[in-house]
C-alpha cells in the first residue's frame, strides 16, 4: 500500500486518506479547512519527487480535488478567470504546454503543466469559498492550530528526519510533513493573517506571532525569514497612523525571536562554528565572512550561485530560437547537470526543483516569450492589489496581500515554485488573494484584480 518504509511518509498518506473524504462529502465549512490542512502533507516524501505508488494522493491533492471543490461551489460566483493577472497565467500555461513538445524530460514537463492548472484552480475554489462565507475566521485559526500541530507531531514525535532533514551533520528543521522550506511558507503567511486581521484582539495578535516567529527560528528558512522582514516592513510602511501599536509589535517580535533564537544555541558551542540556527549561521557568515565548520551559513548560496552561473553560460551560447522561445519546459535540469554532473541520482532526478530562482528557469525554458508573461502576472497583479488598497473596505485585505507577496516573489527568486500546486507554498498565496472576495465588504463582491 506504502511506496515508502518511512513511518512519517505513512503517516502523511494515511492523514490525506481521513482527510480525502472530509474533503469530499463534508460540509463545506469542514471541507474548505480540510483541504488546506492537506497543504501540510506530502504522501510521497520529500526525496521522491518524480515516480511513486503513492504519488495518486498529491496529485488528487492538487488536482482533483480543488476540481471537486469547484463542482461542490458551482453555484458561486467567480472574478479571478477574468482578471488581467489570471488571464497571464493561462496563457504562460497555455505556452508552457506547447514547450513541451521540445521539451527533454516530457514527463516532468507535463507535471509542471498541471500544477500550474492546480495553482489557478486553487485560488479559484479559495475565492468561491470566501465569497460564501466559508472561508471565515474559524476556518483560519483550525488551519494554524492544525498546522503547528502537525510540525510538533512530524518533528518530535517521528524525529523530523525525513521532512526536516538539513544534512547528516545537522539537527532537524521544524516542519509538518511537507520539506521544511514549505512550511515556512504557511508560517509567513499565517503571520501576514496575524498581522493584519483587525478582528484578533491585540494580546491574540501578539502571542501567535510570537509563536509562530519561534515556529520560523526552529525552522530555519533563510529566504522565508526574509519574507517575514518584509511583510513585516510593508505593514508597517502601510500603516504610519497606527505606528505606535505597529512600532511596539515589531519591537516585541523581534526581540521575542532574537531571545528565543539565541536560547537554541547549544551550550558551550560558539556561535559562529556550532550553532543549529542556520538563520543566525547566514546572518554571522555574511557580517563577518567566517562561516560554521560545517558551511552551513553560506553552504546553499554557493550551490546556488554555481547553478545560476551554468544556467547564465547556457543561455549565452544559446541561439537567438532558444533565447526568444525558450529549451523546452522543466530543461533547465540539462544545465545545472552539466554544472554537477555527478551531484545528482538521474533514477530520482526531478527537473522541477533544480533551479532554485523561477526568473531564471523561466528565462531558461520559455525564453524571452515565457519570462516576459510571468512578469507580466506578478505585474498586474501587484497593480491591482495597489489599487484594491484604495477602494473603501478593502485596504487592509489588499495591504495584507501585497506584504505577502513580497515574501512570495523573495521566495519566488530563490526556490522552486511553480511544481507546487496543492503545497503549502501556493496554497498560502491563493489563500491570501481569497481573502479579498470575503463578504463582509459589499464592494468585494464587485471588484477583481487588475
């Protein structure tokens, strides 16, 4: 039944199972939370990324439920298909599909296609759910509480090695059962929620952003962290009137975390060489250049410049075809192999999270034609957020969704993105843009983005 020997893969499998017929046939108000805890749970674990027995539960994850959703929510009205954003996306979509018939690993390619699909349809079922009241106050909060729950189970009850695995020589990362760097996508915008929801009360607002900035410490996300800064920033640039109450959150905050960073420092180790915080680690390693004994603070930025490098000399010696109309979808694996040529098993290489900055696997695989569309979504979109902001009702939603998304596109430029339709990441995103059709506002029911 299980692809893997690994208890917490079968466990992830045996929660999407419970959580599949919830889904289904519940309620909605039970439906819509279940299917966003699933973002939490990876049924083929975070080292089997292109065949497995159990890989049917990830894509109905992505796919086929979100579908069903939108059959269960028919009856509701919908704006995103119309926007300028969406309208992007399903063209980028559209030619990415047909960069498949160019394309050197055609499988992965036609699974990248798909979780496009996914990561439109999701935020399409999201929009319906908030403009039927489903998608409330309630439905956030079981999403949180489940989500914390389900990263102190994996963590500490199962060890975390799998899930939140960062090397031999490291501890394990805070993660539910989803690779750490997910997760930390679901913390960050559980944090923008936090933040900008006038509805919590002030010592509600505190004390979970408290706990989930320790969640982000255990977690150790280095470009998430960052993402947080910004939402926190842009909240705070946002909101000058309120800058006592703002000044004293971000005062709170940062000092919460840099006092619970520093308490996971093991005793009698220095911190520069012997740290588990990894964000600390990056920080130190770039004031002062020395990093940890084990590289740990600058060992992924390395990897990752050396990708990016052989990336950039592949397509300088491209021709003028390949640099307009791109190398065919999920290519961009043919450069960084001929960067690392043994640094990867071929029987479980995945080409879609290879390239870690989705900019340059645009530019790589759909050239100039491809890139050109995916900044035009993130474009319109932020355009449209920025004129949401001043239509009455709607500010602090739209606030909320432009401070999140500045976290998304920092991810966005240094992480694999795009082959995550039903996962945290993409899932946060949509979240956070449903929540501009919730019905408490009149006017949301008539404007969309862009």
């Amino acid at each position: 039944m299980f692809d893997s020997p690994l208890p917490e893969v079968q466990a992830a499998s045996v929660l999407l199972m419970l959580l599949l017929p919830v889904v289904l046939f519940a309620p909605l108000r039970w439906a819509i939370p279940a299917w966003l805890i699933m973002g939490n749970l990876d049924a083929t674990g975070p080292g089997q990324f292109v065949s497995s027995t159990t890989g049917w539960l990830n894509a109905s994850k992505s796919l086929a439920v979100p579908f069903l959703l939108a059959l269960r929510l028919r009856n509701v009205p919908s704006a995103v298909h119309r926007t300028l954003p969406a309208r992007l996306w399903i063209a980028l979509t559209l030619y990415a599909a047909l960069a498949v018939g160019w394309a050197p690993y055609p499988y992965a390619a036609m699974k990248l296609v798909g979780n496009m699909v996914g990561i439109l349809m999701a935020i399409i079922v999201l929009e319906k759910a908030a403009r039927k009241g489903v998608l409330d106050s309630r439905a956030l909060w079981i999403l949180i509480v489940s989500s914390l729950l389900l990263a102190f189970v994996q963590t500490y009850y199962y060890g975390g090695a799998s899930y939140g695995f960062d090397g031999y020589d490291q501890p394990s990362r805070l993660s539910s059962f989803i690779t750490a760097q997910q997760f930390a996508g679901f913390l960050v915008v559980f944090l923008t929620l936090i933040l900008w929801r006038r509805d919590f009360p002030l010592w509600l607002r505190f004390g979970t952003g408290s706990v989930l900035l320790l969640a982000l410490a255990l977690n150790g996300s280095r470009v998430w962290f960052f993402g947080a800064t910004v939402v926190v920033m842009i909240h705070f640039a946002l909101e000058l009137r309120r800058a006592s109450i703002v000044l004293a959150l971000v005062a709170g905050f940062i000092a919460t975390f840099w006092l619970l960073a520093s308490s996971l420092q093991p005793q009698r180790m220095d911190l520069v060489n012997d740290s588990s915080n990894r964000i600390a680690l990056t920080l130190s390693a770039l004031v002062t250049g020395v990093d940890s004994s084990y590289s740990v603070g600058l060992r992924d930025l390395t990897f990752r410049t050396a990708i990016y490098e052989g990336v950039w000399n592949d397509l300088a010696s491209s021709s003028l075809l390949e640099l307009f109309f791109g190398h065919g979808t999920s290519s961009g694996a043919e450069a960084v192999l001929r960067v690392f040529p043994n640094g990867y098993d071929l029987d479980h290489l995945d080409p879609n999270r290879i390239v870690h900055n989705e900019w340059l696997r645009a530019s790589y695989e759909w050239g100039i034609a491809g890139l050109l569309a995916l900044i035009g979504v993130f474009s319109t979109l932020t355009v449209g957020l920025l004129s949401m902001r001043r239509a009455n009702g709607l500010r602090y939603r739209a606030s909320a969704a432009l401070s999140f998304l500045g976290a998304f596109l920092l991810a966005f430029s240094g992480e694999n993105i795009l082959a995550g339709a039903g996962n945290a990441v993409t899932m946060s995103l949509a979240l956070i843009l449903a929540l501009l059709w919730t019905p408490q506002d009149h006017q949301s029911r008539k404007r969309s983005i862009a």
